[in-house]
C-alpha cells in the first residue's frame, strides 16, 4: 500500500478539508476529510519564481481537467512534472472564487502591532498576508525551524470582482499530512479496536454513535497501545511552541492549533500557514509578546482538547487530556524526539482498512 504524505487523500482531520461553515479552527473543531477537487488554469502574473519549471496558477473549478486535493477551503494539492506543489489561496471550497465576504483580522506593524477587522475576499489572498508568510518563513529557515513547504513563487491574480491586491503563493511541498490527521487516524483505530464496526461517525452531521462498553477495558486498551503515540505527538509540538517563543516568535491566533504542524515522512514534525507569526522585535513590547505568547499556549491547548469535544465519549475525552499533558511536558523540558515512523505507516494502513466501517459519509 503506497501513502503519499504529500497528497495524504486518506485523510480525516479537523479543518485540513474544509466544514460547511469555515470557522476559525480555533473557535470550532468538527471532523472533514479530504475532498478532491477540479483545478484549470487561470491568468496570473509572476512577482517572483525561484524554480526553472514553469507552474501554472490553476484555480478550483467544477469544470476544470485537472485533479487535485483540497487543502483547507482555500488551497489545493497538485502535482505538476512529478512534483508536489501547494497552491495557497487559489478559491473557496470546490467552487472557485466566490463573491462573499468572510470576516478576518488584518494586521500592521507601525513601531508595535495594529490589528483590525477585514472582510476577506471569498478564496483569495491579500499581498500584506503573503508578504508575511514569504518573511516569516525565511526567518524560521535561518532560526532551524523545519519548514516542509517551501515558497518557490508569488503570483498576482485576478479575480471575478473587484480585489486589486489578490495574489497566490506556490509552495513546493515534502508533505501535507497534518497533525490533526495523525492524531484522528490514532483515534479511529482507538474506536475500532474498542468497538469493532459497530460504532459509526457521520462526518455530514458531525455525531459519533458507539454501543454500550466497559471504559475500564476501553482505558485498558488506549493505555497499551496508544497513550504513547498521543503524548510523543504532542510533546513535540509543545516543544515547538516552546522554540517559538524562546526564538521571539509567536504562533498566532487562528494559526496556534496543531493542524498546522506537518508530519514529515521520516517521523519529523515541521511547520506551515505562517502568516499569522510576529516577531518580539516588530511587536517592540516584552510585555504584550509574553501575555500573546500565552494565547498561543493556551488556543494549542483548547484545539487539542475541543477536537475531543464533538464526540462526546469518554475516551476521546482522556485521548484530549493525554494531547495536553503531552502538550504541557514538552513545552516545559523543550524535549523532541522523532517519531517512529513505521508505526505510523502501520496506523495509516490500519485506519485506511478500517475507516470505511465506521466512518460515515466517506
């Protein structure tokens, strides 16, 4: 069985498809998988390109010929001359550009942070996020961070309404397979193994129905085969967090939740979406970068926790205190360690064989 990290279309997570209403993911968590989607090529015009294969900018289309896969509800997986690419920003679900308005924040340093309310352009990007992301990412580079989805282009685009700054990045990319996936196909494995196929999770109305069990044999068995694999995951990103901050970083809100850390297929965990970062330096403030710092704690916590809630079971309950715990213990001893990755392998084939039984919707 081949698993394709950087196009992982086996994959449930909370929000690296998309859900019907498009919350922040640090305001509601609910389950989405991976949706493939119709791509065509659109007009653009290049502001930078670091690569010497052309790579068109391609848009979401229901009548578009070329594959790929959802990433998020803005972005898109596609694979050109053997390659995997992100092209970030390029419509809104499977339906292309739309004319709404979807509330975000926007944010100016003028000698310390300004934020503001913006009313974002239904699937596109503004260059003052891009130009963010494209700095924030070469400072992370140079500070050691893993950064396994790489800025090679910037393209100014045009849309079906009036956005003069509309612009897409394009990100050669390792992986897209998130944390929030890992963890999920941990979970569902939990499930079957507790259950078997008669439990099921409707994915459409968000609700997980389980018949009658022993939570001491249902703990018996997280205990053994998977209360490590949920600590070790979030010990490491806790520890990232920590290098964060102790780099003069923060996460940023709306960013500071662990769909946003990408499993690496050698077992490392790296980075991406990095247009919500600010630095200590540009912020120009020790006290507001230590009290953010700890928004960013705390929003990792309640994301990890609150990805439990949607199924009200005991056991996703715990699963959600041990994601804190090991949260918690690796921000405190900065400690990292990579994780196995044949047993990941093992959990991803497992899932894959098995999801069909209880996932419903899929």
């Amino acid at each position: 069985m081949i698993i394709n990290f950087k196009c992982p279309s086996f994959a449930i997570g909370t929000h690296s498809g998309w859900n019907e209403k498009n919350n922040s993911p640090t305001t509601s968590l609910s389950l989405t998988k991976r949706i493939p989607v119709k791509l065509r090529k659109s007009p653009y015009e290049k502001v930078f390109f670091n690569t010497d294969k052309e790579i068109s900018y391609v848009i979401k289309s229901t009548k578009g010929d070329i594959s790929g896969l959802s990433s998020g509800a803005g972005s898109s997986i596609v694979e050109f001359h053997k390659i995997f690419f992100k092209i970030k920003r390029n419509g809104y679900r499977n339906k292309g550009f739309i004319n709404k308005q979807i509330p975000d924040r926007e944010f100016i340093i003028k000698d310390t942070l300004f934020e503001e309310t913006d009313n974002e352009v239904g699937g596109a990007m503004s260059d003052i996020d891009a130009q963010r992301e494209i700095k924030i990412e070469n400072e992370l580079i140079k500070k050691g961070f893993l950064i396994p989805q790489r800025i090679i282009g910037l393209y100014k685009i045009k849309t079906p309404f009036e956005k003069e700054d509309a612009v897409a990045i394009i990100q050669k990319i390792d992986t897209d397979f998130r944390a929030d996936e890992l963890t999920m196909t941990y979970l569902f494995n939990l499930f079957f193994d507790v259950y078997g196929n008669k439990c099921s999770f409707s994915l459409k109305d968000n609700s997980f129905n389980f018949p009658q069990y022993s939570i001491k044999k249902g703990f018996e068995i997280f205990k053994k085969h998977y209360s490590k694999l949920f600590f070790e995951l979030a010990r490491n990103i806790g520890s990232i967090y920590r290098k964060f901050h102790d780099e003069g970083y923060l996460r940023g809100i709306s960013n500071s939740w662990y769909g946003n850390e990408l499993i690496c297929e050698d077992g490392n965990i790296g980075v991406c979406d990095l247009e919500s970062c600010f630095s200590r330096e540009e912020i120009n403030d020790n006290e507001i970068f230590e009290e953010l710092a700890k928004t960013d704690y705390n929003l990792a916590i309640t994301a990890f926790y609150d990805s439990m809630n949607c199924f009200e079971n005991s056991l996703a309950s715990i699963v959600g205190s041990k994601l804190v715990e090991g949260f918690r213990e690796g921000y405190n001893s900065k400690e990292y360690k990579k994780l196995d990755i044949n047993i990941i392998k093992d959990q991803i084939k497992k899932f894959i064989k098995n999801k069909e039984k209880i996932i419903k919707d899929d």
